[in-house]
C-alpha cells in the first residue's frame, strides 16, 4: 500500500522535473550571457517605470520595480517551465497592483497582496491548473490587452505634467529610434537623451513648465524637476509587510486576483516564446517558478511581476539558449543597481512616463480593431465591452464579464446543435438511396443525426427537433458525432424515451460513444431505453427496425436476457461450486429467482450428467427450476481469474452464462444459439474480457443476436 502511494506521488510530480532545477546548462552560456545582457537592458527603464505606476507615482515605486525585476527575473527562470521567459513587472500587473495600493493602505499592504498572490500561483501548478489558462478567449484577451494600454496611457499624465517637455523628448527619441534601426533598445536611448535634457538643461525654464488648469496663467515653472531620488546600493534585509493581521485577511482577494491575472499573462507570454523558439513550455511548473518568485521578491520590497512578451522576444532574438538567460538579466540589473544607482537616481519621472506612455501605445493592437466590420457582432461585443470595463472599472471585473460573455456565447452557438432527419446514401450498403427511403417511409421510420456535444446548451433544440416527429413509428439517433453529453443531454434523451414509451413507440440508437454510453448508463437511462436498443452501426439498426415493425421478433439479441445487475466482473472463486453459489446468490439478490436451493441443485445435476464447456475458457451451465414463471434468465460472470471447470479434461473457464428458462424451451435453446456462435468470436471475446464496467460489458451484448455468425 505504501509503495503504490509512493508510485502516485512520484508520479504525480514526475511533471514538475524538481530533479533537473539544480543542473543548469552551461553549454551555450556565451550566448545565453548575450541574450540576459540584452533583455537586461530593455527591461531597466520598464521595472522602473512599472514599479513608479504600481505606486501611484510614488518615487519609492521606481526602486521596487527595480527589485521586482531581479528577484522575479532569477526567480522565476531557476524554477520556472518556459526556459527562455524573462520575468518582471508589467503593464497588465501594474494596473491591479496600483489599485491594490491606492485602496489598501500603501506599500506595506501592496508587497502582502503579492505574497499571497505567489502563495496561490503555486498552488495553480501543484494543482496542475495551467492548462485552463489558455481557455481564455481571443476577444477577451484582446480586450483586456487593449484596456491595459489606455489607463497605462491615461494613468501616466500626472508623472508627464512634472515636466512634459522632457516626457515629449522621451517620447519622440523612442518613436524615431526604430526609424533608423530596429536593433537599438528604444527605449533605454530614450530615458537616457530624456534624463541627459534633464540634466544639463534644467536651469531652462520650459523644461521646468507645467500646466494646470487652476492656474491663471495654466502655466508653471517648478523649482526643479522631479527626479527618482536614491536607489540602495544593497538589498535590505528581508521582512513581512508591516501590517495588522485585519489588513492581511482584507488584502487575500487582492492577492488572488493578482495571481490570476499573473497567471494568464505569464502562460500567453510563454506560448509566444514556444511559438518563436518551436519548443514546447511547461505551464504547471512555470506557475511553481512565478509563485515562488513572487513570492519572496515582497520580502525585499519588490513587486510581483509575470512573463514579459517584449523582453522575452528580445532575449531570444539576442541568441538566449538556456533559462540561465534570465538568471543573467536579473545580475546585469544588481550590478547596475550598486555601481549606476547614482546616476538612475537623476532619472526624471517625467522620462519614465514616457517610457511608459510609449510602451502603452506599442501595446494597444489595432489589428483587431480594424477588423471589427468583418468579426462576428458577438465576438465584436465581448472585446468591446471588455476594453470599457477595463478603462472604465477594473480589470479583473473585465475579465470575469468578458469571459462569463464569451461562455454565453459558445453556449448560445453549441446550442444550435447540428441535428437534422437524415436521408441516407448508399455508404450505408442498402440497396440504393431511393430503396432506402421508400422502405423508411414504408415502416414509418425516421433517422436524426445529432452533430457535437449533446449539453445543456443543446437540450433544448434536441427535444424540441424530436417532438416534431412523435408521428412516426420508430426513431432511430444517430450518436457516433456526439463526443459528450451532460446531464441535461442525458435527461433531455430520457423525456424523449418516455414520450415515445408511452406512445406504443420505438427508440434505437446508434454508434453511441464509450463515454457517452457511461453517462446514460450512470443516470439510469442505458436501461430505460432498454440495452438491447443500441445498435452499433446505421445498416443494422434498420434492419432492426424493419423487423420490430414487421413485429417478426420479440427478443433478438441477447442483452435483452441479460439485466446489468446480473453481470459480474471479475469474479473471485477457485472452483465452480463457489462460482454457483455466488451467481445464484445474485439472481436472488436481483429477484429473478425463487429458490436458490433448487436451482443450485439443478444447475450442479445437469453438471454431473455432462461439464458444459463450449470451448475458448467459456462454461454455460443451466438448469429448469428455480425461476420465477417461464422467464428466461441468464447471469454473467468473469472471472478475476481461470478455474478449473472439469476435473477429468482439466478444461479451464474464464466465462460463465448460468442459464435457467423454465418451461420456456424455444428461448432456452434461442439464447444458447447467441451464446454459441458468437462468443467463440476472437473479437467478442478480447472485447468481453477488457470491458471495464458492466455497461460497456451489457453494450457488447446488444451486439450479440441470433443471425450473427
């Protein structure tokens, strides 16, 4: 028992790869060494601009973004599953984290929000919930996306009024740089020609010009221009957040939606690395990395961060190979925090806004948007309104409405669910087109095929497409299509088996699904429609239904005799006297039988006349008392494992059929007839001793009938 736990666990955590976090590749550091240079210097002025906007401009933020990006950036690429991912502060995390600030008391409450947030992330991979992140939809990501970028934008004019002239500068360095070579990081060149105006210029008074609306003149020439101030040389020593324990429980749902929002941004992040690199991530354990590097980044005062799209791309491109990658972006950003903290110090804010106002519109996708008149009015609706919620509320409620929108969507549109009376062709081997349906017509018989997934959002228009057609005599539903069904489907086919029941009418199935068929089986329904009304493919179940018209046959096939509560799988006993015994027990148990005694004796007396082996490790024992009337009564074992059936041949079993009928001789020898030719069939067989259940066992009986050779 221990070691299966053993075995579970191990394997459950095999995913994970903890085995290989301490042995990094050091194969392709040269190039790996370029690759975290470089994305080290795209990411300095965006952790501090980010961090400046996570703390609603406060210049202590400008620092934290700066100790967000290297431990998350270390952090994060040590343990995390996307090897080429660079992590730090972004735009979509900014956004909720500056919310989080303003509403929840500062600093202090911030850096707990994201610890707890690191707290969940782990989670979500322990739980192994990464793959749920990319069921987000399309319009809802560019929704939020976009939102993203205009309070990125918006929230940035108070920081661009401390000095717009040099956030202009800034800003028009970043737009011309591309112009002339792509290659160059923009953004850096920017913050530095920005902060170098700043500074060699600032005793000029336009670079010192603000504007304001309650001024009479609108504008004002500050004293000095508002710069970053002091950045440590040296981390300091790591603490909880100094707050009440009332604050931390206040803080836990700003901690979760952080981690969400983390979680969905680092996941899109790394399917853009995989499809750049052709490589494949690892989403639970980069959920672990993130969590962890959020984690502990709070404790030395830095923010929370996720995969970064713009710095990821830039690493790759840079030639990274390895996750060490990061791991060197997050030194490159500790060497200039101690030697150039002195000059970052001189950094204007208004630069930094910038910066970010630079970085808004680079992310605003105006593809999409162009694209409105020709995407689909509902799809246009769910980005639309996302975008607004997102400016206009929050993000996290636009997300939660944009999704809960798209859910409806996807409901509405599976609801018109591809179902329609069929016309067959001559695929399906019966004579001809026009042969088949005038014989449909003939015996009032009517096809319906059904197309996708039969759920709650589809019942409604399966019943109501049925109940068009109760005038017919037999219906036959077509289910090989059907991938899944609920349990609306499922009570949706069982209002239309008891329409049709009461009726005096006929309802066959076809090619129903292995997990479909468990559903129905579960909820009762498999034996409501009767096991011995599904077919396994369209040319028989007309056939069948054909004859049931014509009233030629009562009982065909041999799940008819057999009810799911006498099948037993994987009996354990070690001679056939114990097996009768408990297969009798039972039918009794079952109320098929009215004296165990009798009919044990005259099951074990028809044994000593002659053993009832038909070959292939198959018994059919039987006897004529016992029962209650002239019902047929048939009871399945399989064995758990081979018996011994006859001392005298050593002949072994590993199928039995106990068989009683009465006084009922023309179905006894019926069912002995189905019994016989069909389950020497090596087919039948395989399929009977691998069914897993007793309702994929009763299916295999619904195939098994007289005429079958």
């Amino acid at each position: 028992m221990f070691k299966t736990q053993q075995t579970i666990f191990r394997n459950y955590f095999q995913e994970f790869e903890f085995s290989k976090i301490l042995k990094p590749n050091f194969r392709y550091l040269k190039f790996d060494f370029i690759g975290g240079l470089t994305s080290a210097i795209v990411a300095l002025p965006l952790a501090l601009g980010f961090g400046l906007l996570s703390f609603n401009g406060n210049p202590q933020g400008a620092v934290a973004g700066l100790y967000g990006a290297i431990f998350t950036g270390i952090l994060a690429s040590f343990f995390g599953g996307t090897p080429l991912q660079i992590t730090g502060p972004t735009g979509g995390m900014t956004v909720v984290l500056t919310e989080v600030y303003i509403h929840y008391g500062g600093v202090e409450a911030l850096l707990a929000a994201c610890i707890l947030a690191g707290l969940f992330q782990i989670g979500f991979g322990l739980m192994k919930l990464g793959k749920y992140v990319h069921l987000v939809p399309y319009p809802v990501i560019v929704g939020f996306t976009n939102g993203i970028a205009i309070l990125i934008f918006t929230q940035q004019f108070k920081t661009f009024n401390t000095a717009p002239i040099i956030a202009l500068i800034t800003m028009g360095i970043i737009y011309v740089i591309p112009k002339f070579n792509k290659n160059l990081p923009k953004a850096l060149i920017g913050l530095i020609i920005g902060s170098l105006s700043a500074y060699f210029f600032s005793s000029t008074e336009i670079l010192r010009t603000t504007f304001s609306f309650q001024s009479n003149n609108y504008f004002t020439v500050q004293d000095a221009i508002a710069t970053i101030g002091t950045i440590p040389s040296s981390f300091q020593m790591p603490h909880l957040p100094y707050i009440s324990l009332e604050t931390w429980q206040k803080v836990v749902p700003a901690g979760f939606t952080i981690s969400l929002l983390g979680a969905i941004e680092t996941l899109l992040a790394s399917v853009v690395s995989d499809n750049a690199t052709n490589s494949r991530h690892n989403s639970n354990k980069e959920l672990i990395g993130q969590g962890i590097a959020n984690y502990v980044a709070p404790f030395f005062g830095g923010v929370a961060g996720t995969g970064a799209v713009v710095r990821t791309m830039v690493n790759i491109r840079a030639g990274a190979k390895t996750q060490l990658s990061g791991i060197i972006h997050g030194v490159v950003l500790i060497i200039v925090m101690i030697f150039l903290g002195g000059l970052a110090a001189n950094i204007p804010l208004a630069a930094l806004a910038g910066v970010l106002m630079m970085t808004a519109v680079g992310m605003f996708e105006t593809e999409p948007l162009r694209l409105l008149p020709k995407t689909p009015i509902p799809d246009s609706v769910v980005m639309l309104t996302t975008i607004a919620i997102t400016v206009f509320v929050d993000l996290i409620t636009a997300v939660e409405v944009g999704m809960v929108m798209a859910a409806f969507l996807f409901v509405h549109r599976m609801s018109n669910l591809g179902m329609a009376q069929v016309n067959l062709d001559e695929t399906h081997h019966l004579h001809s087109k026009e042969w088949t349906q005038r014989l449909l017509a003939k015996h009032n018989i009517a096809i319906f095929d059904v197309e996708g997934p039969l759920f709650f959002g589809a019942a409604r228009s399966f019943v109501d497409s049925l109940e068009k057609n109760f005038e017919v005599k037999i219906v036959i539903l077509d289910l090989q299509n059907v991938p899944i069904i609920d349990t609306t489907g499922a009570m949706a086919v069982e209002n239309i088996v008891h329409r049709l029941y009461k009726d005096k009418k006929r309802f066959l199935v076809v090619g129903i699904r292995p997990q479909v068929r468990k559903t129905l089986y579960n909820l009762g329904i498999t034996q409501k429609i009767g096991i011995g009304n599904f077919l396994p493919n369209m040319e028989e179940a007309i056939a069948y239904a054909v004859s049931l018209s014509d009233e030629k046959i009562k009982h065909e096939r041999l799940s008819d005799y057999i009810t799911d509560n006498l099948i037993l799988l994987d009996v354990d006993a070690d001679s056939k006297e114990k097996l009768f015994e408990q297969m009798i027990s039972q039918g009794l148990k079952a109320k098929v039988i009215k004296s165990k005694i009798d009919f044990l004796r005259s099951v074990l007396s028809r044994e000593q006349q002659m053993p009832t082996t038909i070959g292939h490790g198959i018994a059919v024992p039987h006897g004529r008392v016992g029962v209650n009337g002239d019902a047929v009564v048939v009871i399945f074992a399989r064995l758990k494992n081979e018996i011994v059936y006859d001392a005298s041949s050593e002949e072994k079993v590993r199928f039995v059929f106990l068989v009683s009928t009465g006084s009922n001789e023309k179905e006894y020898l019926n069912i002995l007839r189905m019994i016989g030719t069909n389950m020497t069939n090596e087919n039948i067989y395989r399929r009977l001793l691998n069914a897993k259940d007793v309702s994929e066992a009763h299916h295999i009986f619904a195939e098994i009938k007289v005429q079958a050779k």
